[in-house]
C-alpha cells in the first residue's frame, strides 16, 4: 500500500501540468449564492417574533408554571412510592436534553 502510495506520487510529480484558469475561479465565486440571504434572514426574525408574541399572548410562562407545580405536586403525594433513582436518572436526562438544545442552538 504504501509503495503504490510512492509510485502515485512519483508519477504526478513527474507529469505536473498547469492549466491556466483564465479568470473562471473568479467567475465561479461571484455566481455562488451570496452568504447573507436576507430574505432568509428577514424570514427567520420575523417567525422568531410570531413565536415571542405567540408566547407572550397565550401566557406560556404561565402554562409552564403551573406544569411544573403539577408535576412537583403530584411527585410530592405520591412520594413513598416514586423510586429515589430513577427520579435522579430522569433530572439527569432532562438536563441532558436541555443541554443539547441549547448547544444546538449556539
């Protein structure tokens, strides 16, 4: 294997040709879609906005509130019979998860 690895260099040291690029690299970049989509951006801000007020509206920090103080409550009723380590396993995995979602979005 690396004895074809020598020859193949060998051979393409020996046959080097240049060709001349006679402005096409050039040409190519300036038609390649331009980075900076604002169309795309202006598109993003905007359903980002919707997503804010749709938030803000519908009282979502509320609904999340009051799901958690379900949850928390009905953990606290049914105390004696939740099992210590799964419920530490299952904090461990929605910290997980949040983190890999907020990671993502960075």
């Amino acid at each position: 294997m690396e004895n074809n690895d020598k020859l193949l260099e060998d051979f393409f040291a020996v046959n080097r040709q240049e060709i001349a690029d006679n402005g096409f690299t050039r040409r190519v970049m300036h038609r390649l879609p331009d980075r900076s989509d604002r169309l795309a951006r202006i598109w993003t801000a905007l359903c980002f906005a919707l997503a804010v007020v749709l938030f803000v509206v519908l009282d979502g920090i509320g609904l999340i509130g009051s799901v958690l103080r379900e949850t928390f409550a009905g953990l606290l009723e049914n105390a004696n019979q939740a099992d210590p380590k799964s419920l530490v396993i299952a904090g461990l995995v929605l910290l997980y998860f949040i983190y890999r979602k907020i990671a993502s979005l960075a």
